[in-house]
C-alpha cells in the first residue's frame, strides 16, 4: 500500500509540471516570452 501511494504521488507531481508547462508555453503567461532568434536577426 505504501508502494502504490508513493507511485500516485509521483504520477500527480508529473502531471502538474507538465500542466503548468503547457499553461507556460500556451496561455496568457505565452505573451511575455521572448524568441531570442527573432530578437538576434541580422
């Protein structure tokens, strides 16, 4: 039993960074990154 709640713990952790990624990457947060190939064009 110990086993299946450090698996679950670890399966929930994975899930939120890759949410918190994707939100990063896709939402609102998006607008503030900045391309540093566009920024660098000669």
């Amino acid at each position: 039993m110990p086993a299946q709640a450090f698996v679950i713990a670890i399966l929930a952790g994975l899930i939120m960074i890759t949410a918190f990624s994707i939100y990063t990457a896709f939402g609102p947060p998006s607008k503030e990154l900045a391309d540093p190939f566009e920024m660098h064009e000669d």
